[in-house]
C-alpha cells in the first residue's frame, strides 16, 4: 500500500544570516525560538591561519517564515544588529 506522501523533496531553506561571535548567535537562537521559527544551523570552520577561534554560524529559516524572523530581530540593539550579515540566498546542498 502506497503511502500518502508526495515522493517530491523540497528544498526552501534560505541561507538567512551569519554571525561569528558565540553571544550573538545565542540571542539569535533564543529570538527564533520565542517567534516560533523553524531554523538550523550551518557551521562553517575557521580558516587555517585565522585568529578567529569560534568561525562563522551561518542561520538557515524555512522561506515562508522569513518575515517572522526579521521582525523578531528588530527588536535586537542596534550594537547587536551590527555583528549581523544578512546573506539571502538559497541553500545549494542537499542533505538528504
């Protein structure tokens, strides 16, 4: 018995924002979660000769809640919102 589910995978994650510092990314994730956005987390390591010892969090949120996620961080200080850099683009891989 065949089931249900459409056999089509769907892809609409966007690469939202990045951040390299470790507090940032933590009231980001505690905003998403209080807005109720579904996001995962993308860890792309330093480089070789790099003073930076955390490297780069990249955010990835579902395309329809998008807007939740930039209105949930408005509310951040704009000191915060500085460390921010908005990427916007698709998320090329596949991981299933």
């Amino acid at each position: 018995m065949e089931t249900a589910y459409q056999k089509v995978k769907v892809h609409n994650e966007l690469e939202w924002c990045q951040v390299t510092d470790l507090s940032t990314k933590e009231k980001i994730e505690k905003l998403l979660l209080k807005h109720r956005v579904s996001y995962f987390v993308k860890w792309e390591k330093p480089k070789l000769f790099s003073n930076d010892k955390f490297g780069t969090c990249i955010f990835c949120v579902n395309q329809l809640q998008k807007e939740i996620a930039e209105e949930a961080i408005e509310g951040l200080a704009d000191e915060i919102r500085g460390k921010i850099r908005f990427i916007n683009r698709k998320v090329d891989k596949t991981f299933y």
